[in-house]
C-alpha cells in the first residue's frame, strides 16, 4: 500500500517567514526545510530521504505547520530533568566575561556564587558563551619547546582584555575570548 501524500497548504508571507526562520535554531530549520520543501510539491518519502529521516518525522512537522502555523514547528515542553545552568546562567557568564580580568574557571565559579552545578558543567557553559581557541603545544625537552612556549605568549599578550584562560590541567591551555 502506497503512504499517503502530505503536501503544505502555507500563505506566501508564512512562506517567507519560514525563510527567514532558516537562519534559526538547528532543528526548527530543518523543519522549516521540511515544510518548504513540501511546498515546492515534494513527497514526504523524498524529503525524508534528502534529510536523512523517517517519512512519518516529515509527515508529523508538515501536519503540525498545517494545523498551527509557524508556532506548531517550535519544541513542546519536554518531560525530565530541566536542564543545569540555563538561560540565566548563560546571562550570568555573558555579563561577568563582559569584565576585563584574567578569568579563571574557579574565579568565575567564585564571582557566580558558586552556583549548584559541577566545574566541569560550567566549564561546558563558558564553552558556549565564549569562542574557542586553543594554541599549539610541545612537550618539554623538544626541540622547539622555546619557540613554541613564546609564540603562546605573545597571542596571550594579543588577547582582549575580556579574555577568557582555562585550564584543565598543567600541560593544555585553553584561552576563550569573545
């Protein structure tokens, strides 16, 4: 038995909402992807095979733009823990980075007021504040070890004042800068 048909029925300004709404989050985009491309008249089983997922994931987003608009490709609350560290967090960071100063992981964690997760979930909170970048390393004892260790610290000296360093142990270091 041949899977029924799913086609968008969107007005054209909901089109080009859709559009614009590509330069979004990840997954709404792909959902919009989804529904433009059921626009243009392609099958639910061919847009799933161009995206790389079940035929019943694009029939489910097409169904739901149909019967609710734009605001049906969004998440729903989602069931279990809510996640640590979030928004205001993120805002915490964003504003305490905005600070010049030698950041530090635990001098961040002191000036948040040690907040309730671990170091290693703020640490992966900063990773997505701030821009990563992590400088070429060598080992002591080789011979460009001078070279190496100077040209680190000339693109620490280069670091904006906001810089972020994190270390996690002796031997990486990891700047993040914004």
């Amino acid at each position: 038995m041949r899977p029924v048909s799913v086609f968008a029925n969107g007005s054209g300004s909901e089109i080009e909402q859709l559009q614009a709404a590509l330069h979004g989050r990840w997954r709404q985009a792909t959902r919009a992807v989804m529904v433009l491309l059921s626009a243009h008249g392609l099958p639910p089983a061919q847009i799933a095979e161009l995206l790389d997922c079940h035929p019943a994931t694009v029939r489910r987003w097409i169904g739901r733009f149909n019967g609710e608009g734009l605001a049906g490709l969004a998440d729903r609350p989602r069931c279990g823990r809510p996640r640590l560290g979030g928004q205001r967090l993120a805002g915490r960071i964003t504003a305490l980075l905005q600070r010049p100063g030698p950041w530090t992981l635990p001098r961040i964690r002191r000036y948040l007021g040690w907040p309730r997760i671990s170091a290693r979930t703020l640490y992966r909170r900063i990773r997505l504040v701030a821009i990563w970048r992590r400088p070429e390393l060598t080992a002591r004892g080789d011979p460009d070890h001078d070279h190496v260790v100077a040209g680190i610290v000339a693109r620490l000296l280069e670091l904006p004042r906001r810089a972020v360093v994190l270390a996690e142990d002796e031997t990486h270091l990891n700047p993040l800068t914004r």
